[in-house]
C-alpha cells in the first residue's frame, strides 16, 4: 500500500527545512539507505536517506520548497504498479471531494495537516510590526549635474559663481523655467577639484528597496536570540585587558614554529577561568525552572556564515594545552564553513565565545545563547595611553564584555569570573604549563 516520507527533524532547533536538491526522480526505485534528497536546516545542509524500499510515486515538496518537521514530502509505493489515487495520509479529514480530487489537494492539505497534528508547539508573543515606507514616486533632485545646467543660468550668476568659486551646477534656480539667477549662489556649495555630486540621474526612487528571505539558520537563529533578548535577563561587565604579554607571548611561540592565534589564548584563559567559577560554568532550564550545573567545560565558538551563525563546540577545553586548541578550532571552523558539522559538533555547550577583534571593533555586547548562562564578547587590540608607575605610557589594550544570565549568577559571580580572566591574559605563561 502507499506510504508517506515526512521531513525528519534533523537537529534539536529544527522547526522546518528547505529541500535544495531531489536526488532522486518519481518513478526510481529507492532502496533504503539511498540518498533521496539534501535539506538545508537551520544548523547545516545535510543529506536524507532512505529507511524503506519503496517507488517514488509523488513528490510533494519541489526543490527550495520548506516543509515543517513531519510534513509529507513524498509519496512512495511497494509496487511500481501499486496506484496512489485516492490516498491521504493518516490524519486527513475526508470531504465530500473525489479520490483524483483529493489526490490533486494534496499538496494543499499537506501543510495543513502537519500544522494541525505534528507541528512543533511553540511559545509565541506578539510583536510590534515593522515595515518599510513605500519608495517617493515624484522625488526629483534639487539640481542635476549636467552641461545644460549651465544653460539654465543667467550671464550674471555665471560669472558671480566663478569670482566667488560656487559650483553651480549643486543650485538649483528658482527663476523661470528653473533658470539660476544670481539670488540663488548663496544656496551653492563650493567649487572643488572633484566635482561635488554625481553625474545622472539615479535610476531607483528614493528608499527603494528589495526584501530577502531568510534562510533557514538565520531564520531560527533570529528566533532564538529574539527569544533569549525577550526572557532572559541579561547583565553586562566590560573589562578592559593589557595585552602586551598576551602579543608577547604569541610572537614567541611564533619564532619557535607555533602559530598560535589570540582566540586560542583567549578560548585557553575562559576554559581556566570557567574551571575556576564552575557558577559561571552554568545554564537554565526554562521548563523545570532550575540552574544547570554543568560538569564539563565545553566552549561554543560563534562563527559567522554567509547563511547565519553557527556555534561548534570545543569540549574539554580545559584539559587541552594550545596547540590542541588551535588544531581543533581551525578544524571546527573549516567544517562550519563547509556545512560539515555532525550534530555533536555543534549541540550542547556550557559557555560562549564571539570575537570580532579581527573586525577592528572596540567593544560589543552579545545575547545569551540558551540554554546557557553566560557569552563573553571580545573586542580588538587597540593602541591607548595607559598609566604605569604614575607615568603616562603607550599600551596596547583589549575591552571585553560579558553578558550573563541573572537567573543563574549575580553581579559578583561575574565579576570573580572576568577578573580572573584577566589575570590569566595579563600573565599568559600560567596558560603554557
């Protein structure tokens, strides 16, 4: 008899997924364990297989079409010859319709019937509604840059424009027909060597515009962290970090082969100070209401992608040395980026860390990722005046910010934390025993 392929839930976050490639056509024979089709989810593009024998008679979900958790996607059959008329998955209420009718809604009732019986329940609260203005149809430019501009000037305010070194091409004239006389230079903008404005006229109406639809990591990832903003109290402490040793100590390994990089030192220095303040080392459970304590010190590291953020985790952080460390991290990021992630790589943690110093940033402030307790956001390594001895000096100085859940810790944990923090950065050798 016909049977019905739904969408698997292919992560622990995963609501719904967009079918990028059918690798496999109606009519083919599919044998388990075959590929049928790749999903991009929320976390990863990943590739489905087969669990049954079976014909694929119809496809419901066409490519870069989304289908929720336990949609029906596909229709398949034991025999080829088997037919499919008439057949609506369990849970479908009959109508009044015909069989080929009924087969012809399918696709109509398929959403429906998974909204109703297997979609996944979730907290929902109104929101505020933010939409663009349309663009100004009849917007026109309070001059045009162009050699007929000058034939719309009087001889007066020609020659008034040029002793007085006004650009008059940027006036726009208020006499007939739009003609400059000489009452209009005193709205002018200088003369300059690089003619001020562009040239033409711009081809889009004044806040034009075209919407983008998100992709599915990006979608879950503004849910999530608009629900964490939304219900969890955050509290911030910025700290800022002498970083001489720390460019010390990564030049000198250098020289000896070791190309370490400032975010291992960084995710080296949370690891120790984490096993320090196991506090810190903590999540919330929002269904049981009760602190996690977790046992193991497992960093998530935010990387960027082009389709959203992404969290893989270095687990046991705090008994890798740097080398380690840095191997792993490269290895992680490579794979993020490549949508190569197992589900392990990239599930659980116990704390957070996002670093945009790259970026030349000088600080920032970052939203928990639940259901952990804490992320610490670091900032880049600027040149400051710094006072040493009671002397004004030139320093080189990192600001980083933790955000913290105060559910679970209070100001004080967090400060023990980041002062800690601190220290290991400011003295780097203590990370190299």
């Amino acid at each position: 008899m016909p049977f019905t392929l739904t969408m698997p839930k292919l992560s622990p976050t995963m609501e719904e997924g967009t079918i990028t490639k059918w690798r496999k056509k109606v009519g083919d024979y599919v044998k388990a364990g075959d590929v049928l089709f790749e999903v991009a989810t929320d976390k990863a593009t990943v590739e489905h297989s087969a669990i049954d024998d079976g014909f694929l008679r119809k496809i419901l979900i066409d490519e870069g079409k989304e289908a929720v958790v336990n949609q029906a996607v596909a229709i398949f059959t034991e025999n080829q010859e088997e037919s499919i008329e008439g057949y609506i998955p369990e849970g479908v209420k009959i109508s009044n319709e015909s069989p080929s009718e009924l087969v012809s809604n399918l696709e109509k009732a398929a959403p429906t019937i998974s909204n109703e019986l297997s979609a996944p329940k979730t907290q929902s609260f109104s929101q505020p509604s933010f939409t663009p203005e349309p663009p100004l149809e009849h917007y026109s430019l309070p001059y045009e840059q162009s050699s007929s501009v000058l034939l719309r000037a009087s001889p007066l305010a020609k020659k008034m424009a040029s002793e007085k070194g006004i650009d008059i091409q940027t006036v726009k004239g208020t006499g007939p027909h739009g003609r400059i006389l000489s009452r209009d230079l005193s709205r002018g903008q200088p003369s300059a060597k690089i003619p001020f404005g562009f040239k033409g006229k711009p081809l889009d109406a004044p806040g034009s515009y075209e919407e983008v639809p998100l992709s599915p990591m990006r979608k879950v990832v503004g849910q999530r962290l608009q629900q964490s903003k939304t219900f969890i109290p955050h509290f911030y402490i910025t700290q800022e970090i002498h970083a001489e040793a720390m460019i010390a100590v990564r030049d000198q390994l250098k020289t000896v082969g070791h190309k370490i990089t400032f975010n291992d030192i960084i995710l080296k220095a949370v690891a120790l100070a984490l096993k320090d303040h196991p506090e810190m080392n903590s999540g919330f459970n929002s269904v049981t209401s009760s602190i996690i304590r977790f046992k193991t010190v497992d960093i998530s590291v935010a990387v960027s992608l082009p389709s959203g953020l992404i969290t893989p985790i270095l687990r046991y952080a705090d008994f890798k040395n740097l080398g380690q460390i840095s191997a792993e991290v490269k290895t992680l990021a490579q794979r993020a980026k490549e949508g190569k992630l197992s589900r392990e790589e990239y599930v659980g943690g116990s704390f957070t860390i996002s670093n945009l110093g790259m970026f030349g940033v000088t600080s920032f402030t970052g939203v928990i990722n639940p259901p952990q307790a804490g992320i610490l956001c670091v900032g880049g390594i600027e040149d400051k005046p710094v006072i040493r001895n009671g002397q004004i000096v030139a320093g080189k100085v990192m600001s980083v910010t933790l955000s913290a859940d105060h559910r679970v810790v209070d100001g004080s944990d967090g400060a023990k934390f980041i002062k800690t923090f601190q220290n290991y950065l400011e003295n780097p050798s203590t990370l190299l025993i």
